[in-house]
C-alpha cells in the first residue's frame, strides 16, 4: 500500500487527466475509512463516446505516470468502450458512456464513503 500523501497525489493525477479530455460528472469515492475495500479510492466520471472514453484513458495513463509515477497493473473494456476500468491497486478509474454509467449505478455502492463531487471544467 502506498502512503497517504501518494495515494492523494494520483488521484489527483487521475482528476486532472479526466479534466484534461473533458470528462464530466467527475466524483471520487475516499473508502480509507471503510473496512474491507478492494481499494482507497474510487474515481469515476462520464465519457460523451467510445472513442470519447479511450482518450480519456489515455490522458489518465500519461497524468498518473508523469505526476504520481504510477502505472496501472490492468485496464478493462477498452475493446467495446461503454465502461473502462482502470486499477492502481489503491485507486481504481471507471470511465463510462452515461447510459452505462445510469445502468450499474455504482456511485450508489458505497454509500458510507465520503464522496467528492468534482465540478465540470467549462
């Protein structure tokens, strides 16, 4: 597990990467209180298509390794691209289509965690 202050920094690595493509609906899950999560944050945001969604993935992978020094250890879902996952073990990405995103509904699961809502950079 990385340190704390790490951990902030690629997330904010990520934020940043997601703004740089215009993503949108940007929110960050901080699950480090929460007993038993496969991670300390979830960030997810709102992509306006496939194509939409790579370039995204792409800004994320070139932020997170030139600012936090991190790579991801898997990327899932870049071949039908309505929902891409990307895991840094302590920080995990979800880069959906919206009606993917209104479909799983997962920004509900965590219900305990402290969510940041991260406005749309104009």
């Amino acid at each position: 597990m990385k340190s704390a202050l790490n951990t902030n920094q690629l997330v904010n690595s990520i934020v940043e990467g997601i703004q740089e493509k215009k993503g949108h609906h940007i929110s960050v899950a901080d699950l480090s209180t929460i007993e038993d999560t496969l991670c300390q944050y979830i960030v997810i945001c709102d992509a306006n298509s496939p194509s939409h969604i790579s370039a995204i993935c792409e800004s994320v992978r070139e932020f997170a390794q030139k600012n936090a020094g991190e790579k991801p250890n898997a990327v899932d879902g870049l071949r039908s691209s309505i929902w891409v996952a990307m895991d840094y073990s302590d920080v995990i990405v979800h880069i959906f289509l919206p009606e993917s995103r209104q479909f799983y509904d997962i920004d509900h699961l965590w219900e305990d965690a402290k969510v940041e809502l991260i406005p749309d950079e104009e």
